[in-house]
C-alpha cells in the first residue's frame, strides 16, 4: 500500500484545508490537527497522499449561496423543510447540490484544491463530478440550456479550468466516476461521458462497486454475488474507451459488505481482476475506513 485518499471536502460542504472562504467567511474545520505535519509524516514513508474533493453536491455552498444551485421550477416542500430557500432543487434526501454551469462554483472547488496542495497534497481527486440523479430531476432549472451534450462540455470545462491552474504546480488530477461509464456510450444523464472527460486528467477512478450494479448486468443475475467478473468487464470496458489516452486507471474497489458478505475473497477477487488486465493500481473503499488486510499481498511478495 502506498497511497492514501483523504476527504477534504465532503457532501456536507465543510473544508479540511485552511485558507478557504466562502460568503466572506473562513470555511475551514480543523479535522485534523495539523494537516501539513500529517502530509510530511506520510510522504517521508513513501505514502502518496491525494486530497478529495466533492464538487457539484454540496449542502453548506447551496444553503449560503442559493444563488448558485441549482433551482427547481416548481418550490419543493422538502427544500424548505431542510432549510434552504423555496426556490432550490433537492434530491430524494432533501439536499441540494450547485449548478455545474455556474463558473463561480467551478472557481470554488479549483480554489479548494489550490489550497489542498498549498497544505502538501500531492494529488487532488474530484468526485460527484456530475449532475443530479436522484430526485425529481424534471424540475431541475439550471443558469444554461441543459441537454446532455451541454452537461458533458460543463464538465469538461470545469476540469479544463482546474488543469490550468494545477498542473503549473505538478500536481496528479484525478475524478471519481459511475463504473458504468466505461460500458456505455452516453453521459449516463449525469454528464459523465467518459471519452470527453479524459483530456484534461492524469488519473480515473471509476467506483467499480459489485454492489452497485443491478441484477442483470453484464449478464450476471447477481453482480454483487460475481465480484471477479463484475470488475473484470467493467476494467475491460473502461480500458476500451481509453485505447492509446495517457490516462491512468487506477478504480475503487469495494472493502464493504452492502447486501452480500465481502469476505477477504471477495475483496481479494476484484483485485485480482484488475491485475489480470494489466491494471495494478486501484483504490480499496469502505466509508467506516476499516480495511481487510487479509485480501493484501504481503510486502515483498509478488502481486501477480
């Protein structure tokens, strides 16, 4: 093992990187002590550390800056129920999320992560890089003409805007993307069109998660229950759509029991799936950070 991920920004809105404002004021939690002597305690034992950012879903942004979400044509009850003003979208859970078009939230996010390297981060990964998808998306009003090819160019140039100004400072970029962009042609209705979104990143990292896939797919009754092969088409399809691209694959792997029992197999069988296509890096997930040692190779012995 020799990466690790660290939230610095989750759904919740709160940042873990000083410097940042929002509104004219500081934005910043103290989550962990002392950040820049945590990120050299890492790199001095060899530890790449990538900082992650969540983007478009976002509930402190929405709630103090209405202005930049996205806005319901019709007021939602939920909405206002969960504290935001009458007018803003929120999905199923009552949470808002920021229009993708708004260049100003694009700003945000580019100058969370300018922060996160400014603290040692060696690597920024974007996540819910996408737009809406669960809720009455119907009602979604955005600051510009919203079609499929129109949510894939907002993407992309948001991750344009964040190259320029990161690459100067010798930083890997990274996203976080559904596993199934690899499989499919379309954005997935959520702007995440695999082929247009590799231009202006090092790294891709789609959530290769068994659980997450339905019954059926792939031909599988039960992806969950089919971990090697559930992983092993979607790292196929991925590496289909980047032929020749500089890109890296590097998915997340499930380390979490969501229906089905991972047992050290099961985790230990999706990795493997990965190194059988030539693919040796990936990332291990699990939201309560606890991870199966046992599915690892121990150090120093051969990983395929």
């Amino acid at each position: 093992m020799n990466t690790v991920v660290i939230d610095v920004k989750e759904v919740e809105g709160d940042v873990f990187a000083p410097g940042v404002t929002l509104n004219g004021k500081p934005n910043y939690v103290a989550a962990i002590p002392d950040l820049k002597e945590y990120l050299s305690y890492l790199k001095a034992r060899g530890v790449f550390t990538i900082a992650r950012i969540t983007c478009f879903h976002d509930e402190k942004l929405t709630h103090l800056m209405p202005d930049w979400a996205i806005h319901s044509s019709t007021p939602l009850a939920l909405a206002t129920e969960h504290g935001y003003r009458k007018d803003v979208w929120v999905d199923h859970k009552g949470t808002a999320w920021a229009d993708p078009y708004n260049q100003a939230v694009g700003d945000y996010l580019i100058g969370i992560a300018e922060r996160a390297v400014d603290a040692g981060f060696q690597g920024i990964q974007f996540d819910y890089i996408r737009f809406p998808s669960d809720g009455p998306t119907r009602l979604c009003v955005y600051s510009q003409r919203h079609t499929p090819k129109s949510a894939v160019r907002a993407l992309v140039n948001f991750l344009h805007r964040a190259h320029d100004r990161l690459k100067p400072r010798n930083v890997e970029l990274s996203i976080d993307v559904f596993g199934l962009t690899g499989s499919y042609d379309d954005d997935l209705g959520i702007g995440q069109k695999l082929s247009e979104l590799l231009t202006y990143v090092d790294v891709i990292s789609p959530m290769m998660y068994p659980s997450h896939y339905a019954p059926g797919e792939f031909g599988l009754k039960s992806p969950n229950n089919s971990p090697y092969q559930t992983v092993s088409r979607s790292v196929e399809d991925t590496m289909r759509v980047l032929g020749a691209k500089p890109v890296q694959l590097r998915p997340y792997l499930q380390d979490f029991s969501l229906g089905v029992k991972y047992t050290p197999q099961k985790v230990r069988a999706q990795i493997e799936a990965t190194m059988d296509h030539g693919v040796n890096e990936w990332i291990l997930w699990n939201a309560a950070c606890r991870y199966t040692k046992e599915a690892l190779e121990p150090r120093g012995q051969p990983t395929n």
